[in-house]
C-alpha cells in the first residue's frame, strides 16, 4: 500500500482520485520523508562541526608541542650562556 501511496504521491491525478484518508497517509509519509531529510541533515552538519572542531584541537596541539619546543630551546640557551657568563667571571684556576 505504501509503495502505491509513494507512486500516486508522484502524479497527482492519481493523487486526487484517492480517498481522502489515503492523501493524508501521503502527506504524512512525505512529511516524515522532509523530517527524515532534515534529520540527516542536522547530523551532517553536527559531524561537520565536529571534524573541524577536532581539526582545530589538533593544530592547537601542534602548536603547544611547537611552542614548548621552543621554550626548551631558550631554556638552554639561556642556561648555556649563564655558564659562559659565569666562567668569563671566574676562570678556572691552575
């Protein structure tokens, strides 16, 4: 019956020769199709959302790893030149 309704639904001569019981069956059957089409929609855009999100966490990530790399860096750096600085202070004695 559901496959008939969904044909009629596609021709309306034969859409308007149905009972009116039968075209409100395919209004409903066509209203929880655009429901259905909406639905799918939404989760779409929601796992779109999600894999930017995601992409978005990832680039933070890089660049945390990215900047405290270069923390360390100057860390040594600094640490290398406070020795250079205290040994140009007080060479080494003989």
């Amino acid at each position: 019956m559901e496959a008939e309704l969904r044909e009629a639904a596609t021709q309306p001569d034969r859409l308007r020769a149905l009972s009116q019981q039968d075209r409100q069956a395919v209004r409903d059957m066509l209203s929880r199709s655009r429901a259905d089409r909406l639905a799918a929609s939404q989760r779409r855009q929601a796992d779109d959302q999600d894999r930017l999100a995601s992409e978005n966490d990832r680039r933070d990530a890089q660049a945390d790893r990215h900047h405290a790399a270069n923390d360390r860096q100057a860390s040594r750096a600094d640490r290398d030149q406070s020795v250079i600085e205290n040994q140009e202070q007080d060479p080494p004695r003989a």
